[in-house]
C-alpha cells in the first residue's frame, strides 16, 4: 500500500466509520494494538481480515483525490504492455492498461508518488492518466508480462529459420521446438483472455490470429504466411489427426492445463483457399456452475423448463445459431435432475463436460459410432433419460422421436432461428405432424449477450428507446406501483418500473482496459414454450411457424427479444446489444 500521511490517515478513519465499514470501536481498539506491536493501523487492519485489502485501497483513492481501478480479472492488451518494460513496472509497481485521450493509463500503488509519476512520463514519453491499485491488482497485470504475445513473433523468426536450414520439417513440430511454445502462447493468451474461441486464419501474405471474446472476434496479430505449415501441423499431433490430410475437414480435441485450470479444446480444421483454417472451441469446466438462474432464466420460462423436465416421457429441445448456449443449457437440465434413481445417458460430439453419475457417450464415425446408430444402442440400455447432442439428420429424428415414444425423456438440440421454428424443421426431416405433437414438450429459443460490467453508469432513455421499450414489453409491465410485486414473481426480474413512463433508467457499462466497451462476461436470452393442445392442433395442420409464434404468445411465451428487453431494464445487459444480437427474432 502506498504511504499515508496522517491528514489522509484521519480522512480515512472518518470515512470507513461514516460509511459504516469499521465500528468506531475496532477502530480504537486497533490503534492501541498496533502501537504496542509497531505495526502501521491498517496493515493490521487488513491481516486480521477486519477490512477488505480491496476495499481498503478503494477508500484511500477516494480520500486522495485519484481515480480507482479493481485489475482482478482484468486482460491488458500486449501492445499496451510493451510501452512499460517488465523491470521498471515491477520497480515501480505501476503497470500500462489503455490509451486514453493521447494520455496513457497506469495504475500504481502509490499514485501520489510525484517523482515516480514524472519518471515514469519521461521514459514513456506521453502523459499519463494515474490510477491506483493494489498490489494484488498489479501483481495480477505483472503476471501477464510472461504472457508476452512478442514470444509468437520470436517463435515464427526461429521456425523461418529453422526451415531453411533444415530439409525435414519434423524439427519444427516437436514438443520443444519454437512452434510448440508459439502455440503454448498463443493459448494461454486466450484462456487469460476468457476467450471462448481461438480462429487461426491464412490469408494470401500473412496468418492472422483472432479470439472470440464474449461473442465478439478481434484480432490479436498476425504472423508471417510460412510457419503455417509448422503450426497447423503441430496442432494436428496434439489433436491424432492425420499431419498430411490437406484436403479435407477434420476435428478432433485434446486438454491443456493454463494457470492450474484444466481447459478442454475441440479442434476444427477445414481446407481454404490459402491454406487451412483452424478453429479452437475453448471449454473452461471450472467456470460453468450449470445452474439455470445464473445463466438467466428467469419467471415464466424457468417454471416452464421445470414443468416439462418433470414429465416422465417426450422431447425437450433447444433451439439456436451456433454458439448461443444450446449445449449448456441440457447440461443444466441434466444437472436438475441427476438422481441416483434416474439413468442418464448422453451421446455427444465431442463430449464437452464431463459430469459424475452420467454415462456420455462419444460419437466417432469413422468406426461407425454415429449418433443416430449410437442412438439405438442407448435404447437397449434402460435409460430413463437420454441426450442427444444435436438432431441432424431425419434418422436420429426418427430415432428420437420413437424413444419419446417408449417411455424415455429425450433431450437434444436443433439450429433453428427461433422456438416456433423448431417444428416445421422436424416436419421438413419427415416426421409425421402427430409424432411431433404427441412426444415434443418443451422447446426452448436461445442467443446470448454481453453483460454491462459493474462498473456502469446509469442513464434516462430517449424518446425513441423509450417507444421502443413501451412498443416491445409495455404490455408485460405494471401499470401501478401497487402492481409491481405481482409482476416481478411472474416475470422473474428483481424490478420492474411502471409501463407508462416518460423514460426508462438504464445501464451502460464503462468502457475501462478491463472492460472493453462496457461489457464483461455474457448473459442468455431464452424464450420457452410449452406445447399445448391449442399448438399441437397447428402442429397436426401444419402451421407456419408465425401461427405457432403468435399462438405461444397469446398462450404467455415471453419472447427472446422480450426478455432481452427486460434484461436491459433490469442493468443486466443494454438495448444495443439485444437488438444486435436478436434483431432477426420478434
């Protein structure tokens, strides 16, 4: 912690005692102890855990005039990083995180240090915008100067000249060749990142590196054209895949352990124009509680995801583009009711996250383990609730629909725009509009969006944004105050303001190095619906997918582009992002 003179000593006495954080007592009591140990007031305030470190560094910047910053969980971007060589940010435990306004941002312990400051600005050569921090937020920056993105570039010069050099490129792809470690870096980078996807993609001169952070690709460098062979090939040896297959897709995955956090990753490799392209799916089974609440149902459509789990037989499917969560959200639902009583069985590919008291099967079709013949085996196997991972073909339709039949719950998953689409796709795989009506009980429609990040700031709607709130879930809002307690059982949401209002307060995140414009971490929008008589009637006429949208929607189906909007009013995410991403959906 940076040094304190006594005037800012007594201002923070008085403001942890009028905030109520520290009793004025402990305060005092704290004081005679630390004189009698020579020990300085708030180290032994923070050792004997009577005050958040955090918290406590919080107040102090707030007492002294800077602006704090919390880094925990925080990515600084490498370029940002290489302005402030590695020694000098440890020596003075001040570290980059963004430019701002032709100024350069920099947190500090000590921020008040006046000569460090202007050192610091002279060997940097711009001005700076000073945080502060502490020393676990810096540290955990500090920690990212070994994640030096500049170690890709060094690896690709040694494989250029490897490559020359040698007439075999086998030297290039071992376990401890250069490649490896760019490889290695390249990984940690993203995991640290919270990246949900790794894109390796050659293009005519160059091979460009990007990832996909809370939905959203950017790219993070570019590499010289020839290491593609060495690390294309490097990533198919981890993966057993066929290092000489240049012509067609393959998948395969493999585990690296980063930072102590084991990450699964599922490879995907396709032939393109200048070379291959690789995608990587990241698959963090530390950061995943499979709990519906946190991941955002909410009100009607929790209590309809419950209603039809509880049945003993019919299909519950999810419905979605790729990457919206569909995967996730059966493995919450096998996770609501995983029993010793009840056996489940899953077919999967690749098989994401391992879960205790669950047999997953893995599909493999180069040995003929597909899912609609893995499907017939399962059946054999007295199963009371079986997954499927994705409905593909009309063979594994068939398959699934004939074990909701016989007496089995069947999860599984469709790409389809919207719930209401999901059943003319099975109409159009050749399954009969009866089978469909008779064994589908709930359906769910998904996307996901940022989450506005903590540090927000709160602002009145336009009168445009207020229109379109009002046009969109007017009607699911309270007209009166007495009202809102009613509604907010219903809806699900912790509030809700009134329908009729001038304006509406929302959330906007801040745009900070640690949350890039404002977001951090992602939430879903789900729309569920529960099929009743009056849908399976279209179903056995074969409705339009609009008729069964409006019929589940005078039925009470809260839309994704509905809950979306509720989300915003509720803080969690903004009108932007839920016309972004659900524009397409009603």
């Amino acid at each position: 912690m940076a040094l304190l003179t006594d005037d800012i000593q007594e201002k923070l006495i008085k403001l942890l005692i009028e905030e109520g954080l520290v009793e004025s007592s402990v305060i005092q009591d704290a004081t005679r102890r630390a004189e009698a140990s020579n020990k300085p007031l708030f180290s032994l305030l923070t050792d004997e855990q009577i005050l958040d470190n955090e918290l406590l560094v919080h107040a102090v910047a707030q007492v002294s005039g800077v602006p704090y910053v919390n880094l925990s969980g925080s990515v600084v971007d490498q370029d940002i990083l290489s302005l402030l060589p590695a020694d000098v940010a440890e020596r003075f435990m001040a570290v980059p995180l963004a430019e701002m306004q032709n100024r350069l941002a920099v947190a500090m312990i000590d921020a008040n240090n006046v000569q460090a400051v202007d050192y610091l600005s002279n060997r940097i050569q711009r001005p700076l915008k000073v945080f502060m921090a502490s020393e676990e937020s810096i540290r955990h920056v500090l920690d990212q100067y070994k994640t030096d993105l500049s170690t890709v570039d060094a690896a690709a010069q040694a494989t250029q000249e490897e490559s020359a050099s040698e007439s075999s490129s086998i030297k290039t792809i071992v376990q401890d060749s250069p490649i490896s470690r760019a490889l290695s870096t390249i990984l940690e980078y993203a995991v640290k990142s919270q990246a949900s996807d790794i894109h390796i993609e050659p293009l005519e001169k160059a091979l460009k590196i990007r990832c996909r952070v809370d939905g959203v690709l950017r790219e993070i460098m570019q590499l010289p054209k020839s290491i593609e062979p060495a690390l294309v090939s490097r990533i198919k040896i981890l993966s057993n895949l066929k290092i000489d297959e240049h012509r067609i897709p393959q998948d395969g995955q493999f585990a690296v352990n980063v930072s102590g956090k084991e990450v699964d990753l599922r490879i995907a490799i396709s032939p393109v124009v200048w070379g291959e392209q690789v995608v990587i799916r990241l698959l963090d089974k530390s950061g995943n509680s499979f709990n519906l609440e946190d991941m955002g149902y909410a009100g009607r459509a929790l209590r309809a995801i419950r209603k039809g789990i509880r049945r003993p037989n019919g299909m519950i499917l999810t419905s979605g583009p790729t990457g919206s969560g569909k995967s996730t959200s059966l493995y919450a639902l096998i996770k609501e009711i995983k029993d010793d009583t009840v056996n489940i069985v899953t077919l999967e590919d690749p098989v994401e996250y391992k879960m205790d008291g669950v047999n997953q099967i893995q599909v493999n079709a180069d040995v003929g383990l597909t899912f609609a013949s893995g499907l017939r085996s399962i059946l054999r196997q007295d199963p009371d609730v079986v997954m499927v991972g994705e409905i593909r073909d009309s063979e594994t339709a068939n398959l699934a629909v004939q074990a909701a039949l016989t007496g089995h719950l069947v999860f599984s998953t469709l790409h389809t725009n919207s719930a209401s689409g999901v059943l003319p796709r099975l109409l159009d795989m050749g399954i009969e509009p009866f089978l469909i009506a008779s064994t589908v009980n709930t359906i769910i429609g998904q996307r996901l969006v940022r989450r506005v990040a903590k540090q927000r700031d709160l602002y009145q709607s336009s009168p445009l944004e207020t229109q379109t709130i009002q046009n969109t879930v007017g009607h699911l809002l309270p007209k009166a105050k007495e009202q809102v307690p009613m509604f907010v059982q219903d809806l699900g949401y912790d509030s809700l303001p009134i329908a009729n209002q001038s304006s509406f307060v929302l959330a906007k995140g801040r745009d900070t190095p640690q949350t890039p414009r404002g977001y951090s971490g992602r939430a879903g929008l789900y729309e569920v619906m529960d099929v009743t008589e009056e849908i399976q009637d279209l179903i056995v006429k074969r409705a339009t997918t609009a008729e069964i949208q409006r019929m589940a929607i005078q039925q009470g189906m809260i839309t994704m582009r509905q809950d979306g909007y509720l989300k915003a009013l509720n803080g969690i995410t903004t009108l932007e992002e839920v016309n972004r991403v659900a524009a397409d959906t009603a």
